[in-house]
C-alpha cells in the first residue's frame, strides 16, 4: 500500500496533467480572485470506510480553475473531460440546466470531479486511493498549480 506521501506526489502529477489539456494561463487555486470567501482548505487526510477503518485514510482537496469565465467554462470542462478520456480514465459526466459535473476514475483508484457553479466558476478536486493512516504526510500539496508548458517534467 503506498504512503500518503507517495499518493500525494501521484496525486498533484494528475492534477498538472489536466492542466495541460486546458488553456495556457490556466491554474488550479485554492483562492479565486473573484471569490474572496470561497476559500478551499488545504487538503484533509480522512477515515477511511466514513470512521469505521481507522488504520486507513485517503486524501482530499479541491481548487478553483483560473483562467474559466463563465462563458467558456463549458469549454473547459469538456477540455477537462476529454483529457481524462483520453488517458482511458471511466468518465461519468452530469449536466443539467444550472449545473455542470463531471468525474473520473484511474484504475488506480484516484478520483476526480470538476463542477461548475450556478454562476459559472469552475472547480476541481482530486481524491487519493488509501494508505496506512500512520505513514508520513509528505509535502502539502500547493495552493496553486500553474499550467505547465508542454513538454515540462
């Protein structure tokens, strides 16, 4: 079973992997510009089995997508789900009038969600598979993920 750490690292290389798929510019935040109090926290580590499994956790965090007005966050929500297809992650998507979803899964158990707002802000979380609540956190992931030139390690 991999460690947090290991799973994190994972974790943030997925989430700069979408980024190439989107718009130079584009950027993952856990504050939006435009959104002073819509601040997402830094990342959790959580029980696994909703408590029933202490010796298990998995890690959570979402961010804003800089760089999508709401005009052309539908855009970047099928740039986003495209990319996921691409690298043969099962993709399930949900729209209805006021608001977009969409969701992936790697067959090594990652999970990914991109939604848009009733107001048109998009954003994305990233979810790790588990590992052994007692191993070492490793790096916190940033606060912001820039998109990165193609090409770039």
């Amino acid at each position: 079973m991999p460690t947090q750490a290991e799973v994190r690292v994972r974790l943030l290389g997925h989430f700069t992997e979408t980024l190439r798929a989107l718009p130079s510019g584009s950027a993952l935040v856990l504050r939006h510009p435009d959104l002073p109090k819509a601040v997402f926290h830094n990342g959790v580590a959580l029980s696994d089995d909703y408590g029933r499994d202490e010796t298990r956790r998995f890690f959570d965090i979402a961010y804003w997508v800089l760089g999508a007005a709401a005009e052309t966050s539908e855009e970047y929500l099928d740039l986003t789900m495209r990319s996921w297809r691409d690298r043969g992650w099962a993709t399930e998507f949900e729209a209805d009038p006021s608001l977009s979803a969409g969701y992936a899964r790697t067959a090594d158990g990652y999970g990914f969600a991109i939604r848009r707002s009733l107001n048109g802000y998009l954003s994305m979380a990233g979810t790790t598979p588990v590992f052994p609540a007692d191993s070492p956190e490793g790096d916190p992931l940033p606060g912001r993920i820039d998109w990165p030139a193609v090409g770039s390690a």
